[in-house]
C-alpha cells in the first residue's frame, strides 16, 4: 500500500524542479506505486506549487498515467498498424473474453489489468501483446489463453499462504 | 503604420499586431468563439480563419501578425464555408436544447449558427453524456453544452490566479472539470462567476434563485423586501436595449415594487453602514497596534480566496460582514422589530451583480436562530429575467425613491460598485473619525478607474496613511505575495474580486465589453460629482440607525450583528 | 594522442582493429537483442548461449548487439571464429542453439539457418556460404544511418570510436564555424525525415540567426507513428551516432543544452541512452569545454508520457515544459521561439543520425544519392504482409516495387498485392498501379500519399481498405489533443461515417440508410475542412488515409454502402455467418456461447443460425472445434 510519505523522497530528488519536473515526477511516482493517488498529486502540487486541477490536467491528458492500481500482470494489447493488419483486434477481444475485463480495468482479484496501446515499435512481429515487460510475438487468439494462464499459474505460485 | 490589402480594400495596420485586431479597427467583422482580448491567441476555434495569398492553408487571423503588404480576403466562399462547418460540427455534439435553454436568444453559438445560414443537421452521431454539476452555492456546470473554448479556464487561471478548473483528458473525450473532477463545491472555486461570463454558450450559469423568489412573493404567508446593489442600476438598462451608463434606480424601484416586493432598500444605505464599522475599525487597529494592513472584507469570492490560498491574511481581514450580510442582519431585527413583523415571515431578496453572494448568503456564520439573514440571490441577469417575465415596461413606469429606513444613501455608498469606491468612502468617514472635520476635496483621483493595483498616500491628521486597492483576485496574489515578502508599508487595502469592481461582478450581462463596464463606472462617478451627501456618516437613516438601536460602531450589538469571522478552509488548491 | 609518435599510432590501431573484431583471439558469440530480437525470445536464446559455453567449457565473448533489421528473422545470432569472417543465423531459438553452435565451431555453416557472411576486413571467408551484403534483403539497401546496428555493442563507446566515431564531431567543433556546419547541411539537401521533409540547413539557420543566449536543441524520438519503429532500432542499435548527430547539430545552432524526448514505450532504447551519454560524459565528448573548443553541451533525456500527438513540435515543448501536450499557433515558430520561449530547433532522430557521416564526408557525397528534390537514403519500417519484415535504409528514390518485392520478399501465402500504407495516419495508401513509383517526399505527395517518419505496412487482398481507414480515423481520434474543433469534431464525424458503412444492416431505419449513402460526400466535405483549418499537422493530415483509400478503393467503398458487403471479409458485422449441416454435429456449443442467442437447433443435429438475430461478433467461430461455421 502506498503512503503518502512515500513521495516525499522521490520530491527531493527534484528540490529545485519547476514546471517542467511535473511530467518526471508523475512517471518517478507512478513507477514507485504503480499509479498516480490524489494524496500524492496534492503533494506534488503543494511541492511544485501548482493548482491541483493543473496537475490533474495534464497527468488525465496522456496515456501512460493511471489513477487506480494495476493489476499484477500488466497486459498491453498493441493496436497498431502493423499489429491491426495481422489481426490484433481478434487478439484484443481474447484477450477481454477471457479476462472478462475492458481495457483500463483491473480484474476483481487484482491478477490482471488491461490496456491498449497504439504501438510499441515491435512491428516486425505482429501481432504484439506485452506482459509487465515481457513481449509475445505472433500471438493469435488460440495462444491468448495459453499465455494468459502462464501468468495466472505464476499468480498462484506467488499468493501467499495463510 | 503599414498598408494591408483586405478584401480589395487597402486599410492601415500597426507593425507587429495581429490581423484580427487590424481587421477590426477597420470594422470588418470576422467571428470568433475563443479570443480573449489582452490574453496570448488560443488559436483552438478556427472561426476567424481568413485566406492570405501565398499560405496554402486558411489562416487564424487572431495569431497571425501582420505583413506589409499581404493580401486577405476574410470571407471567401473557402473561409465562409470552413466557419459554417465549423458551426455545424459544434451544433452535431450540442444539445438541441435552444429553446429551454438559459442562453436562448442571448448565445454566441446560436448567433453565429443563424449567421452563417445552418439549415440542416448535417453531421449526426454521437453526443457526450455530461452530468451538470450543480452542486456550487453560485455557479452551475452543464459540460454537455461546452464547446471547448477555453476561456473559463484561461479567465480563472490568468486572470483570477485561482485556476479551479482545466482541461480533463484528451481529444473529444476533453471537457472542462475541476481537480479529481469533484463538484465545484469542494474545488478551490471562489464563486466569482467571471467564467459565467466569458461563456459563449449555456454551459456556466448561476444558480438561479428566480423561483424560490416568486414562491416568496406569491405565498401570503411571506413579507418579501428586496435590497439592491449599487451597481445594478447603473447596468439594468442594459438588459433592456438602452445604452450603458444611465442609472435607472427610480425607474427599477417601481419595477421592484411592481413585483410584489413588499419594501424596497438601497444596499449603498448599508455600505454607508459597513463604512461607518470599517472606517472605525481601522481607527482602532491603528490607535492600538492592531493586525495591519487591514483589508476589506465585502466581496465574498475574495474572503474564500484568502480562506484558501492565504490563510495567514485571515487576522487581516475586516470582521465586517459585507453590505448585502449587514443590511440582510439589520432587516431581521431592527426593521422587524419595529415593524413588528415576526422575524420568520420576512423573506429577504437582495439583486447583485455577483454570483459569489449567493455563497455568502449560504455561510453559516450568516445565518441567526438558524435561519438566514439573506434567503435569495438574484444577480443582474435574473431580475431581467423577471422583468420580462412579468411583462413589465422599462419605459414606461415612473421612478419611485428607497423605503424607509434603509433607503438613504450617500454618493460614498454609491461608490461601492466600482474599484477603489470601498476605499475612497473609507477614507472621507477615516479622515472625519480621526480629525473630526471632513474633506475639502473628498473626491481621491489615484483610487479611480481600471487598473488592476492602484495606491495613495494620504495625509490624515498626524498620520501617513498607506492605501492600495485591487481587482482581480491574480492581482491580489501580487501584493499579498509583496506583503509576505516583507512590505509594511500598507494600512488599508480594498479588494475587490473581479477586475474594474463589482460592475464587472459574474451577474452581470453577459460577456466582457470593457466599454460598457467603463460606462458603468462613469455612472457612478457622475452621482459622486453630482448629488449633495457625500459621505457615509452624513447619512441621516444610518444615524437614526445607530441612535434607535445600535448604539455606536463596534458596539456589542453591532458586534453580534454586523461583524463576522472566517476560518481557513481545507479544499484542494 | 598522449605521444605523438609511431609507436603511439600503432597501438591505437591495433586497439581499434580489436575493438573492430577484425583481430580475435577468441571466439565471439552476437545475439541481437534489440526489443524485435526479444519480441521473438533473443533473451532465451542469450541465456542458452551462455549455457553452452558454459556447459561445453569453452572459450569464447558473448556479445548482445541490436537490431539489424531483418526483423522476421528474430532471434538472429552470429558467430565469428578467430580469423574467420562472422556469420549470421537467423530463427535461432533457444532450443536451436546447441545444435548450431556445436556445428559452426566444428567448422560447419548449416545451409538452412544462415542467411549470410560478412565481408569481415583480413579474415577468411566461408566457401559456399553467401554474402549478406547479397542477400536479396540487404543488396538494395544503402546503408547509411543503420551502418553499425546489428554489428556492434551498443553500450561500448569503444566500438563506436574504433569505427570512427565522433571523429566528425571533433574536426567540426575544432575546425568550423556553427554558419559553416549550417551551409553544409543545408547544402547537402538533408531534409527531415520526421515527416515534415522540411530542409534541415534552413531550419538551423532560423535559429542561430535568431539572437539569444540561451538556445534549446531538441531530438524528437517520440516515434509515434503505428508502424515505425526506425528511430527505436538506431538507438538501441547505435545510439551514439545518435548523440554524434546532436552534438553537431547544437554546435551549428549554438546551443549548449539538448534534450531527447523519447516516448516512454521503448524503455530498452531509454537505457542504451543513459548508458551512452554517461559514457560520452564520461570521455569528456560532452559537458563544459568539450576537448578545448569551448563548446559546452549538456544532453538531458524527458520521457514522453504517450501522447502522438506530442510528435508535434509546439506540443512536444510544451510537453518538456510540464503542461498538457497541446500545439500552439505558428508564428511564431519554434526556431525562432520555442522552449521556455528560447530558440530552439527539433529534429528527428533519423535526420540527426545522418549528421556525423555527412559532416565527415561532405555535402557533395551525401548529395550524389537520392532525387533532385530529395538526397540521400530513407530508412523504412517494412511491415505487414510481406514475407520479410523489419528495417530497410534505401537511397531516395528507390522503387516502391524493389522495396516490397525484392528487399521484402513479396507478398506470402500466394496472395495479391493491395496496397502499401505508407507515412502512417498522415499518409496515404500506394495501389499496384503506382508501385513503379520512386519514392521521395514530391513523388508520393503526387500520388495522395506522404513519407512521413517511413512506417510502410503491406497490405494483400485480404485487407479491407475501408476498415484501415477506418483503424486510421480511430487511432486519430484517439491521439487527438481536442484543442482545435475541426479536428476534435471533424474525425469523430469521420470516424462515426466510417462505423456507419462497415456496422451491420440488421434494423436498421430509413433514416440510418440515408445518412449512409450521404456518407461518402460528407467524408470528402469534411476533409476538405479539417485540412484546410487544423491548427497542426496531425489534423491537417488526419484526412489523408481516407481521401486515399476513396481515391484508389472507391469500389470498396460502394460495395460497403450500396450492397452492404466487404469484399476482403474483414468487417464482421457484414459477413454473413452459416454453418454447414454436413460438419455440424450439434455439440451445442456455439447455441450456449451466442451472445444474441441467434442459433438454433437441437442437440446431436445440426444447427442453425437465425440471419436476423446474428450481430457478426464471430463468436461461433472461435468455439466450434469442427470449423462448421461458413463465413462469407
């Protein structure tokens, strides 16, 4: 669980940031925490001293900012030209029948979340699904369940056991 | 000077300016949805793109500088046609809600739709689902009629220093929402309405207060008495086709009464009042080393602004309530007890040209035996409303004087609506209280007219007194901002929430003719020049006041009445 | 040169022989392991190599390297034994590596993983092995800007001196005047290959001719457009030629603070880029006074937060700046007034990855390659349906039809070339009639199209075109800042045109009807619009894969409209679905799994599905394990 404390170290590393450590800042707090909570952008706003609703702004503005945690295998579903042509809609809707989930959404037990992305620059290898990191190539939608319960094997192994 | 060539016609232009401004200097009218006058171009509506010769695109005349010698048709078929696409791609994601909506035949969107000759629905499809958020005190959001134009936000952010609102997300997914895109009414919004007016559309309005008043007035049960602000009547004619600057406050008194309002007050009597406190106070916080420089405390968006964003400026602040709070106090138990109304009857109107009072009025602090002391608001725009509403005519009605005994004012009450009008009463009733004579000249040139800080020293008897008035809540954070930096050199500061005073206030007409509200201000400044009584402790009603029932300033009484306190308020700034 | 002497000379020779691989002692092991390589499992094929050497007790470097362009041929691996020249292998998985490797230091190459030796400088060739530099991918390249990916350790600035490297730098900075550099640039005809093709030369000038202390030199490698991947390639592969290029180009402007804004999508080129400028720090190429000419640069790296549109030069600085990515209206322009209101000058990274061999060799040998309007080479991200794909530098003017055919192996499968997109959501698409067309910025803009940041996707008869305008006005939308109303309003109208004709026709009222055959005007109208209006260029050119697929495809488009049918068969909701009796063996399956409970029948015979009801989803499809559903 993150604090508020917790962004207090990251601010100090930029003390003598202005505007222009805003974006910096929200990506070195969303790395830490996994997402951007509104204690942290007020603490950052009272930092940088600016407007809450500025901050707000632009973090709601691009697209690599979340306001609710992720889930523990992060999937983003590439849905660009390259990837379109060789079929990742198909992949993209396996991928939410099988998560039963929509893209921006966490599923209930915190396993997965889901995102599109426009493109990852892996065009060679379309279709291209990428898993906290991890790339696949080629993936159809017969391999979606496959990789998919990989992770979810994974998922089993890590829980702890009261 | 250079010479441009606009629409085969050579015209004049100054080096370095925009088009746009050239163009209009020589009355061509090209239409705009998000120009800002004295702010940076925006350049995001694209209404005003005109064809130049040698640029392969249209071009927006608001961001693009003049050249010697360039060539501009500004309504070419090519232009026209892009400014009625333009139109007709906003009317596509706007409600079809024209005929119920509060901006009906008083709407830059629908203007220029009618303009530009829009017959059919070209472009169908999708409309965004916005919830209105009425949550505020003053202001209502209704995202769903937002174009997108920027200027509320721009307005808050660079004018008003107080940035409440911004752009959420992207694309036409964008809108306009607060931080976390909470309701207005847990943002750092003070209320002042200035985003009410630069809408172009029905997407910002008040809170209308209309029907709890004609309820008031029509339940048998319910005395209903009406105050009005100083402003209003140097604006009301507005409304009504007549042109800016004649007071028409006999002629709107008759209106008042016509509505079934039971007795009609002058605010200006109660400014008169809050001077008599404030001047006093002052005199006080000087003889006796008290919390300096003190500020004036009758503009509401400003209290909030300092209860948010200053809170270290709360010991500053006068403990007088504002006018509107004073006189809504007095009503309730002077009038009522003389009267001999029951306290519980009377329903208590005031007419502002502001947003923020509906705020006021709401404070808890503003409230005795549990019931308000004001129990509507209505500003400029909403007792247009119901004038027309009730059919009544302007022209016709015969002018009609204040009731008794709030009804007298002096010109320094008067003064109020306007800039540096808070300041200048002061002052004549401070240099009375501490010399014992009033002033030659009372009229204070340095504290008059637009600009945003303007200061004087006066000479009171023994004492320098440093005086500052502002308006503009982005100008106030300038001298606060010099104040916590270490000046001292300050007794007495007027703010006034929005830029030029309260005759620029968020209930007021629509839009920001700066014209107009110099007119308005001129008004104001010609029934200072012109009428006998001049200063507020010369008001006859608010001696009588004081000797009936108050006492003397800073009195017990006049303490639980007429005196307030704030507290810093916990919002997300 | 601590001494100046022979001996001295010698010795920095021979190092940068051995930093070259053109003297080993040892084996070297190359696994390309740029994000492609991983894509395809570079990383296991990495630890299985070190498992073998390991395993088999034997001597020998391991070296990762990047992209070398050949990206269907992931994971690519090279070997290069002492005195031999290096070769490379292609589809080394790991489950292929100790076969391979046990072969090639038994002295043997297997013929049906090698794509080819390299000309490796005093080495012996392999008999019977090809060339690369024959292979019908690699021959028609030249091979400028990706001159080292693939062959060298991005993270060693050693290998890129050894090769040359920042020696242009250092003669510039030492010898030349920023006015010289900006008539050599701008001489050479470099013009930016972000897209814009605006000439590079006349942009420096803009700035260092604008007065200012303080002045900004930005490298754009947000690389935004879907289906490029070039920029992510070179500085993965070769991120100091990258850094060269920057040095150079702020020496011209006189700038003394560079920033690359990167798109936060390519954390692998992120960290190469660290690693690289700590490295150049470290070597005293960059910082205050670099080797005594008084040139300070500082080299700062902002990560993009995904926004496409930032790929925009006045949303890209407000980006840096910390505010909402939206573009502002020019004048004044970025050169003249950029970041923090200081002259500053934004290019791409492929231009200023071509700097350093330009400053090394002159304008008039860049120049002696390319088109009269357009010089030098092109890198292109080659994608889609074509047999080979990955990364292609080509000299301009090189024929659309080489590139596809020869170079990417053609269209597999046996299937009909389409079209080529090329230039990503600004472009256009290139039909088989203009496939002869030699590609430069006028040529393409002849034909509706536009080169844009290079991204080519091949197409064959089994795309729909108007579904890729269609994904095309999606991804827009998706992108668009919202700040201008012709291009927030204009693409969704657009967009919602587009979903009109390929949605199904089940209910669909008169009204809809109409409004679907208006369709086509509308779309034209509102082209005509957003490009003329626009505030940036995204808009300006949003249009443009719609206005060029309706100029080369209209039949399509009619066929959609009119007769309510895709004739590649890719929009589901125009397909109709049936399943064959004969196959059906009434399973049930598809009947429980229909979301609009369309299909019929009882269980153990065949089933039926109700025209009416189907809502195309294609969900049958998926479950039925007897591919009994028809779809045509």
């Amino acid at each position: 669980m993150s604090t508020v404390a917790d962004v207090e170290p990251i601010l100090k590393q930029f003390a003598n940031g202005g505007r222009d450590a805003l974006i910096p800042i929200l990506q070195a707090v969303q790395e830490r925490h996994g997402y951007l909570s509104r204690e942290a952008i007020v603490q950052i706003g009272r930092h940088l001293k600016l407007p809450v609703s500025k901050i707000y702004g632009v973090a709601t503005f691009y697209n690599q900012f979340r306001f609710q945690p992720q889930g523990t295998f992060h999937i983003q579903v590439c849905r660009g030209t390259a990837c379109h042509v060789k079929g990742s809609a198909a992949v993209l809707r396996a991928c939410r029948q099988a998560l039963k989930i929509e893209p921006g959404q966490t599923t209930k037990d915190g396993a997965f979340s889901l995102e599109v992305v426009a493109c990852m620059g892996a065009c060679g290898l379309a279709p291209v699904i990428n898993v906290n990191g991890e790339f696949h190539a080629a993936v159809t939608p017969d391999k979606v369940k496959a990789i998919i319960n990989t992770y979810r094997g994974k998922v089993a192994q890590d829980a702890p056991t009261h | 000077m250079i010479t441009i060539e606009v629409n085969n016609r050579r015209i004049e232009a100054k080096r370095g300016e925009m088009l746009l401004s050239a163009l209009r200097r020589a009355g061509i009218t090209v239409p705009t949805l998000c120009h800002m006058e004295h702010l940076f171009p925006s350049g995001a509506c694209r209404m005003c793109v005109v064809e130049v010769e040698g640029q392969r695109n249209l071009v927006p005349s608001c961001a693009f500088p003049v050249v010697e010698g360039m060539k501009v048709q500004t309504h070419s078929p090519r232009a026209v046609r892009a400014r009625k696409t333009i139109i007709e791609l906003l009317l596509a994601s706007h409600p079809d809600d024209c005929l119920y909506c509060v901006r009906n035949g008083n709407c830059q969107l629908q203007t220029l739709a009618g303009e530009l000759g829009v017959r059919e629905r070209s472009y169908t499809g999708e409309k965004n689902n916005y919830k209105i958020d009425t949550s505020s005190a003053s202001i209502v959001r209704d995202p769903a009629k937002c174009i997108l134009c920027g200027r509320c936000v721009r307005v808050c952010e660079e004018v008003q220093g107080v940035s409440a609102i911004d752009f959420i997300n992207r694309g036409s997914r964008a809108r306009v929402g607060t931080a976390f895109d909470q309701g207005l009414n847990v943002s750092s919004c003070v209320n002042c309405g200035q985003c009410v007016l630069v809408c172009p559309t029905g997407a910002l309005r008040e809170q209308s207060h209309i029907k709890k008043v004609l309820d008031a007035l029509a339940d048998p049960n319910r005395y209903v008495v009406v105050q009005h602000a100083p402003s209003v009547s140097v604006t009301l004619a507005e409304e009504f086709g007549m042109k800016p600057g004649v007071d028409i406050c006999g002629v709107m008194t008759s209106a008042l009464r016509a509505l079934g309002f039971r007795r009609v007050f002058d605010t200006a009597f109660s400014a008169d009042l809050t001077i008599m406190e404030e001047a006093s106070e002052l005199a006080a916080r000087i003889a006796h080393g008290g919390i300096l420089p003190m500020m004036t405390s009758c503009s509401p968006g400003w209290i909030k602004f300092v209860e948010e964003f200053y809170p270290d400026f709360i010991g500053n602040l006068s403990t007088c309530k504002s006018p509107q709070q004073m006189l809504g106090a007095v009503i309730k138990s002077y009038f009522a007890e003389r009267e001999k109304i029951d306290p519980a009857r009377l329903f208590s109107v005031s007419i502002m040209p502001c947003t923020a009072k509906k705020f006021e009025a709401e404070r808890p602090e503003m409230l005795a035996h549990g019931e308000p002391d004001i129990d509507a608001v209505l500003t400029t725009r909403e007792l247009a409303q119901m004038i027309r509403m009730k059919g009544l005519d302007l022209h016709a009605l015969p002018p009609d004087t204040a009731d008794t005994p709030f009804g007298r004012r002096s010109t320094a009450g008067k003064l109020f609506g306007a800039s540096g009008g808070v300041m200048e009463a002061a002052l004549r009733t401070a240099y009375y209280l501490l010399t014992g004579k009033d002033m030659e000249n009372p009229k204070i040139q340095a504290l008059r007219g637009f600009q945003g800080i303007k200061e004087t020293r006066i000479r009171i008897g023994e004492l320098d007194i440093g005086a500052a008035v502002v308006s503009g809540l982005g100008n106030a954070r300038k001298l606060l901002d010099a104040i916590r930096a270490g000046r001292n050199d300050l007794h007495f500061i007027e703010v006034m929430t929005c830029p030029g005073g309260c005759i620029a206030g968020g209930g007021q007409p629509y839009g920001t003719d700066l014209d107009a509200v110099r007119e308005r201000m001129q008004a104001l400044h010609r029934i200072d020049r012109d009428e006998p009584v001049r200063f507020s402790h010369r008001n006859e009603d608010v001696e009588r006041l004081y000797a009936d029932f108050l006492g003397k300033p800073l009195s017990e009484k006049s303490h639980h009445l007429l005196h307030t306190r704030y507290a810093p308020r916990e919002v997300v700034v | 040169m601590c001494h100046d002497s022979d001996a001295c000379r010698r010795r920095i020779a021979t190092r940068a022989a051995v930093l070259r691989r053109e003297r080993l002692d040892r084996p070297v092991v190359f696994v390309g392991t740029g994000t492609c390589g991983l894509g395809a499992g570079a990383g296991k094929t990495l630890a299985a190599v070190k498992r073998y050497l390991v395993d088999r007790q034997r001597e020998a470097d391991v070296v990762e390297v990047g992209c070398i362009g050949l990206c269907s041929a992931e994971p690519m691996l090279d070997v290069q034994l002492p005195g031999r020249t290096r070769v490379s292998f292609q589809g080394v998985t790991e489950d292929k590596v100790a076969g391979l490797l046990d072969a090639v230091f038994a002295g043997d190459i297997p013929a049906d993983s090698v794509i080819g030796q390299f000309r490796t400088a005093a080495a012996q060739p392999w008999p019977g092995v090809p060339y690369v530099d024959e292979h019908p991918f690699f021959a028609p390249q030249t091979r400028w800007v990706l001159a080292n990916c693939g062959m060298i350790d991005a993270d060693q600035i050693d290998e890129y001196l050894a090769r040359g490297g920042y020696r242009a730098f250092a003669d510039t900075i030492r010898t030349k005047t920023p006015a010289e550099v900006c008539d050599m640039v701008e001489a050479s005809g470099l013009r930016g290959r972000g897209g814009g093709g605006f000439p590079t030369g006349t942009k420096w000038k803009y700035a260092l001719n604008t007065p200012g202390e303080q002045k900004y030199l930005i490298c754009n490698a947000d690389e935004g457009d879907p289906g490029a991947f070039m920029d992510r390639a070179v500085i993965e592969g070769d991120p100091h030629r990258l850094l060269e290029g920057m040095a150079i180009a702020a020496y011209a402007i006189g700038a003394s603070k560079a920033y690359v804004y990167i798109r936060a999508e390519y954390p692998l080129a992120v960290r190469r880029l660290v690693r690289a400028i700590a490295d150049a720090k470290a070597y005293g190429l960059l910082g205050d006074n670099i080797l005594d000419s008084g040139f300070d640069l500082d080299i700062v790296i902002k990560q993009g937060a995904g926004a496409f549109v930032c790929g925009e030069e006045t949303a890209l600085i407000h980006s840096i700046e910390g505010k909402r990515g939206m573009p502002r209206p020019r004048p004044p322009f970025p050169a003249v007034q950029g970041l923090f209101g200081k002259p500053t000058v934004i290019n791409n990274v492929e231009t200023l990855a071509n700097l350093p061999e330009l400053a090394a060799r002159g304008h008039e040998w860049f120049r002696a390659v390319g088109t009269k309007t357009s010089k030098g080479t092109k890198v292109f991200a080659l994608s889609g349906k074509v047999a080979r794909t990955g990364l292609v530098e080509v000299a301009m003017g090189t024929r659309m039809r080489q590139i596809i055919f020869e170079i990417g192996g053609g269209i597999p499968n046996g299937k009909a070339y389409k079209a080529a997109q090329i230039g990503g959501p600004s472009g256009g698409c290139i039909p088989a009639q203009h496939l002869d067309i030699e590609i430069d910025y006028e040529s393409l803009k002849t034909v509706g199209a536009m080169m844009g940041s290079g991204g080519l996707v091949v197409m064959d008869e089994d795309t729909c075109m108007v579904d890729v305008a269609k994904f095309f006005m999606d991804f827009i939308q998706r992108e668009s800042c919202g700040k201008c109303i012709p291009c927030r309003e204009g693409t969704r109208r657009m967009l919602e045109i587009l979903q009109r004709i390929t949605r199904g026709r089940r209910n669909e009222t008169g009204q809809e009807a109409l409004e679907r055959f208006k369709g086509v005007m509308y779309l034209n109208r509102l082209a005509e619009v957003i490009k003329d209006t626009s505030l940036c260029g995204l808009g300006q050119t949003a249009p443009n894969p719609v206005l060029s697929t309706l100029r080369y495809f209209r039949d399509e488009y009619e066929a959609h409209i009119f007769e309510r049918r895709c004739p590649a068969g890719v929009c589901t909701e125009l397909l109709t679905y049936r399943i064959d009796a004969a196959k059906c063996k009434g399973c049930t399956l598809c009947a429980k799994k229909c979301p609009a409970e369309a299909i019929m029948g009882t269980p153990r015979s065949p089933h039926y599905i109700i025209p009416d009801k189907c809502i195309g989803c294609g969900t049958c499809v998926d479950v039925c394990r007897l591919h009994a559903v028809v779809v045509e």
